[in-house]
C-alpha cells in the first residue's frame, strides 16, 4: 500500500484560527475529488483501505482527501471546547475544498461520510449557496441520518473523552476493541491497521506510553446535548437532507444502534431518495474496510 501525504489548511476561529491536517492520496492534479469525513472519535487514517482501493481503480485519474477533524489526529485541538460541533466541522471543510481548488480546480466532487462525517455531509450537500468548488455529485452516508436513537448517543458518552495511557498499541487497540464491536468481524491485522493511528507517544522518548489521538475536551458540547435538543435538531437536519441533490447512497450496518430502520426507509423515500444497502453482522458503523463494503462505494463513486 503506497502512503498518503499529510497537508494542513488554515482555518478561522473566534481565538485565533486553527490548522485542520488531511490526508491526500492519488493524483494531486485530478480534477475529481473524493472527500471521506471519518466518526465522532476517529480520524482520517480510517479510510486507508477505501482510498487506496478507490484510486487504483480510477486508474490514477482521483484525488482522494481524509480529513482529521479539528481536535484529531494530526489536526490543532481547539481552545475552546465548545467550538467541537459540527457547524465548525463544516466551515473547515469549506476552507480545505477552497485550498484543494486553489491548488487544481475541481470538476467532479463526491462526500463519504461515516457518522459524523456523513452529518458534515448533510450539512455541505442541504444548503444552497454554500462556497463549494462545485456542487457534490455523489453523496454516501455511512450508518446515519437527520434522525438519531438517543440510545447510541447516550452509549458514544459513556466512553467519550475518557483519557487514559496505554504501555502500547496493541494494549490501546484491545481497550478500543471492547468499546467498537459494533464495527463487526475483523482479523487481528484489520484491527491493528484501524488502531495504530488512533494513538500518540505520550511522549517523543525510547518507551514512552500511548495516549488516543484525540483532545478529551471535545466530548464537552456532546455531553451538555439532550434528548430535547436532539430531537428539535432532527427537524432541520431532514429539512437540510430533503434538499440534497446528489444522488445518494446509505450503507447501513443491521443491527445498527444509531441508524434505525425506520430512519433509513425514511431516507430512501424522501429527499435524494437515497439507494440503500445494509451490511448483515455489523452495528454502528462499517469501516469500509471489508472487501464487500469497498465494492459497493467504488462502484457507487466510479461508475
């Protein structure tokens, strides 16, 4: 597997600004962008498989782009922690396609998003006028929609934000492993390869512990939510996803604890009137790393 190249965009904020880190693979001269927006707790990284996969069978002619939302991965965590909402997500995400346009202008624009990245999705593709290189074509929202169970989120705040160490990966990859079941079968190899970049060295000497890759501070707005306002938010989340022109697809996990069935059949009835496809075994959310979920996003994205 060949290995991305880590850029950053500058982007606004009311302390001062801060830098949002991608990863970008392919061919940085392409005109047909792939943008993949990763979960609440994740990064970038996660879409190794997806990326690489999408561009050896676009033949070289793809750029594919992972974002590390601010607070994660490789990204400046925010000094005020209340700026971890994904309005802000979605802002930066603005910044970064400005940045990928200035450097060679975009034809053909395509979103993935899992979770909360597919949230930051409804956002860009509902609302007209937004300063997008171009409209979004195709759309895939990994296991969420305009509606949440509050069961699942209530299930993401009993773990999010809690730091902790770890005397290595593989011990960070067995912790994370027993909170990410849901993700569905994968070999020891899979989940190593998922785990490795979800943490840092404490510390840059010989030996040092492991610590998650992320700034605990952001489960601070995720907590002060409640089950009211999620439900009033839902209302115009639909509002922003009838809207949507891109032709869409919803992949969902079966047993999925954060996108019900009832919400799904919504999405497939309304708006974009999204194709869906569910994968048996997994919860919230596939990691489009099985070869099975790759083939049904590439040959969404590339037919």
């Amino acid at each position: 597997m060949t290995e991305p190249t880590l850029n950053y965009v500058s982007c606004p904020d009311t302390n001062g600004g801060h830098r949002m880190a991608y990863w970008q693979w392919g061919n940085p001269a392409s005109r047909h962008v792939v943008v993949c927006a990763h979960g609440l707790s994740r990064q970038g990284r996660d879409f190794d498989v997806l990326a690489q996969a999408l561009c050896d069978k676009a033949g070289g002619d793809l750029r594919v782009v992972c974002p590390d939302v601010v607070g994660r991965g490789e990204s400046d965590w925010l000094k005020d922690p209340m700026g971890y909402q994904v309005p802000v997500y979605a802002a930066d995400m603005l910044a970064m396609l400005a940045q990928l346009q200035a450097q060679a202008p975009i034809t053909t624009l395509d979103w993935v998003g899992t979770s909360m990245g597919g949230l930051i999705g409804i956002i860009l593709c509902g609302q007209p006028g937004l300063p997008l290189p171009v409209q979004v074509r195709r759309l895939v929202l990994n296991d969420v929609g305009p509606a949440i169970q509050w069961e699942a989120i209530v299930r993401i705040g009993t773990y999010l934000g809690l730091a902790g160490e770890f005397d290595s990966v593989q011990a960070a990859a067995d912790a994370m492993w027993a909170i990410s079941t849901g993700f569905g079968p994968h070999t020891p190899e899979q989940w190593m390869a998922l785990s490795r970049h979800m943490v840092k060295p404490v510390s840059g000497e010989p030996g040092s512990r492991f610590r998650l890759h992320y700034d605990p501070a952001m489960a601070v707005p995720f907590k002060q939510s409640t089950e009211a306002a999620t439900r009033q938010g839902e209302a115009m989340l639909w509002q922003l996803y009838d809207n949507i022109k891109a032709q869409t697809l919803l992949i969902r996990g079966k047993n999925s604890d954060l996108l019900s069935p009832e919400t799904a059949q919504a999405m497939v009835q309304r708006g974009p009137h999204a194709r869906l496809v569910e994968f048996a075994g997994v919860g919230h959310a596939p990691t489009l790393i099985a070869g099975d979920q790759v083939d049904v996003v590439a040959r969404f994205l590339l037919a």
